[in-house]
C-alpha cells in the first residue's frame, strides 16, 4: 500500500469534529428525563446528521449502527450513574444493540437509535420524579425494587419503613402520587415488559417469576397497564 492510499484512509482522523458539549447536553437530557428535548433532538434527525461526526466505516450504515453502539454505552453508564438500577440499564442496552443485527437501512438504524434514547429517557424521568421523597417512602421504593421479584404486601413496606400501614399509604399517595399497591403493579410490569422483549421466557413464566397469583391476573394486570396482552406486547416488540 502506498503513502497516499494509507494517507486517503486516515483522512478522517484530520475532520474537526463536532463540540462535546452538544454531546453533553444531549446525555444530560436523557439522564434528567427531558422527553421533550430529546424528542425534538430525533425529530430533527440529529443522529443522521454526520456532520463534525467520525466515520467509523466505509458502509453507511454500518457506520450508523456503530455511532449507536457508541450512543448506547454513553447513555447506559450515564443514566446508570444518574440511579437508574445496573442490571436494568444493561438488559435494555443488550436489548437495543441486538436489535442492529436485524435492520438494514440507514432509516432503520435511527428508528432504532430513537427507540432507545427515548425509552432511557422515559426510565429516568420515572426515576427523578421519585427524587425528594421522605425517608420512610424511599426506603418503600428501593424495598420494591429490590424485591420486585417477591410477592410485597403493604403491611411489609410499613414494617421496613418503620410506620403505621395507614401512614405509609397515605403518604405514598401524597409523595408518589398513586397508592402504593398500584406502584408495586407497575413496577412488576416495567419488568414483565423487559422480560417478554428480552428472554423466550413463557407468559407463565414470567406469571410466576413475578409472584402473580396465577397467569390470567398477570395478563389481567398487564393489559390493564399496557393496553394490551402480553402475547401482543411481544409480538409488537
């Protein structure tokens, strides 16, 4: 190989790239839960907008969906370090790197793209609109969460907080805005929603896993929820 051929492919490495602090901003949106922001930053097709950006490939989209890789990872660790729970943030990274291998289009790509920065979004706006709490309702949420798996009674929460069943409810309300057993549901179906997008686990399974009395109350509260069955949800995702 020539000089100039190994010249010609290095050129890259000379184009002045874009200023971090677009970057910045933009990972601070989604980390901050700012859905309108990011929103209008994928309406605008920022992610196609290759200007001040490297170019990680020859092929377009090849490209594309390693600038997504990239995007990923810095979401993933910042949203981590922002409270979202690791394991969480991982599984939904896993997910929507997999996702690249079944598209094929430039287009494609950034429908991918801003599946995923909207659903990190989504996650972290939850998260710090739970900021604030009094102590007895943080230690509720992060019993929920840590046991999410288990069956949780409110009489439970009340215990590991520390109060009366008719303060925790009262105040659960008051802070979080929607009783404390209506969270609990929602928590478990974020999770269940994770699980059919993600695993080959059965509905019943994932029933099961999730400590639902039976599968028709899962689907039952699932599609309450969602809007739709599980069955649906995962043929739609």
């Amino acid at each position: 190989m020539s000089y100039n051929q190994d010249k010609n492919i290095h050129t890259d490495e000379y184009d002045e790239h874009r200023s971090t602090d677009e970057e910045t901003l933009f990972l601070n949106a989604v980390a901050s839960g700012d859905i309108d922001y990011v929103r209008q930053n994928c309406d605008d097709h920022r992610f196609l907008d290759s200007t001040g950006v490297g170019r990680l490939s020859v092929d377009p989209v090849l490209n594309l969906k390693y600038h997504m890789v990239v995007t990923t990872a810095l979401v993933t660790r910042k949203c981590i370090a922002k409270g979202l729970e690791p394991e969480r943030a991982f599984r939904m990274s896993d997910y929507y790197i997999r996702k690249l291998d079944q598209v094929k289009t430039e287009a494609e790509v950034e429908a991918a793209h801003n599946s995923m920065v909207l659903d990190f979004t989504g996650k972290m706006r939850f998260i710090n609109r739970d900021r604030g709490l009094s102590r007895p309702i943080t230690r509720c949420v992060n019993y929920i969460y840590s046991h999410i798996y288990e069956r949780i009674t409110v009489s439970e929460l009340a215990t590991h907080a520390g109060v009366s069943k008719s303060y925790l409810s009262r105040e659960f309300v008051r802070e979080i805005g929607i009783p404390v057993s209506n969270y609990i549901r929602e928590k478990k179906i974020e999770i269940a929603e994770e699980l059919l997008k993600n695993t080959d686990d059965s509905i019943l399974e994932i029933a099961m896993k999730l400590s639902f009395a039976s599968q028709s109350h899962f689907i039952d509260i699932f599609k309450s929820i969602t809007g739709s069955t599980p069955k649906q949800y995962r043929s739609q995702n």
